[in-house]
C-alpha cells in the first residue's frame, strides 16, 4: 500500500517532523545539493554486508538488520530536524510503504543514495573493505558540517 503525499504529511506531522522551505534544508549542516553530492559518492563504498538467501545475517536472525526501521523512521529521516523539504517528500512519497519503508524484499532499497538519510548511509557492520577515502567519506556524512 502507497501513501498519498498529503498522509506522508500527515503522518511526518505526527512525529514532530516539519516539512521546509528548500532553501532552508539542511542535513547535518550541509544545504541540499551539498549533502547529495556527498551521499551518491558512497555508490563506490563496499559495506560488507552479509547477506544470505536474500537476508541481512549480521545483526541477528530474521527481520533484524539496519533497515528494520525502515518505515517508522521514514528511512531514518524522522531523526534529521529541518533536512526534509516538500519536493523531496513528494518523490520518496511514491516508494513509501507504511508497512515496508522504501525497503522491498529481494530488490532491497528502492531509494536512490542521494533521498538516503546520514544513518542509512554511515550504518555497518565491518570497515574490512573501507578505504581511507571512504572513511573520511562516511565519517563526514555522519559528523556533519561542523566537522568537517
Ligand atoms: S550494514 Fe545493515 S544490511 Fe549491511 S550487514 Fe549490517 S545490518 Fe546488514
Ligand atoms: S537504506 Fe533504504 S531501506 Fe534501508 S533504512 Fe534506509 S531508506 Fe530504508
């Protein structure tokens, strides 16, 4: 089942989370095309990830892995204040699934890595087959502007 944009709305209004103007997104202190730029990069990361028959097996059995919480966090939006603006909801609109996320069994996550929050994108399991690169990469995403 997919949600209207008005319910998406509705639904991010009854966690606490406001909808801004485009200019005034920011996602960890970085503006909007910043942060993307940022997010399709980890395109090149290799995050480890065990997975077997289709399942995620580095964090317990079953449904338990990183994306688990993938539909009552908005894909983990729900914890970035002031980032979310009505553009970028109305096109994650469209693969949100209350139920499910933006998650979809066999095909995994339907959101491209630049509409991924930091969490979904600094979250692993092993660092075996991080470069230096993507180290600094990662820890940006997750630290923010002010780190930088
Ligand atoms: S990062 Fe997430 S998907 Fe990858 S192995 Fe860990 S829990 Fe599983
Ligand atoms: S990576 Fe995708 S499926 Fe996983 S929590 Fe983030 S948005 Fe959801």
């Amino acid at each position: 089942m997919r949600l209207k944009y008005e319910d998406v709305r509705a639904l991010l209004a009854s966690w606490g989370v406001s909808i801004v103007p485009r200019e005034a997104a920011r996602v960890r202190g970085f503006e909007l095309d910043v942060y993307r730029g940022l997010a399709r990069l980890t395109e090149d990361v290799d995050y480890d990830c065990n997975f077997k028959d289709g399942c995620c097996r580095a964090r317990g059995p079953g449904d338990k892995n990183c994306c688990s919480e993938c539909a009552c966090t908005f894909g983990y939006w729900r914890k970035e204040p002031g980032a979310l603006d009505e553009a970028t909801v109305r096109t994650m609109a469209e693969s949100y699934d209350p139920r499910w996320g933006f998650r979809r069994e066999n095909t995994g996550c339907l959101l491209p890595r630049e509409l991924r929050s930091p969490i979904c994108l600094y979250i692993l399991c092993s660092d075996a087959k991080l470069s230096g690169g993507d180290r600094y990469l990662l820890d940006k995403i997750h630290y923010g502007l002010s780190w930088t």
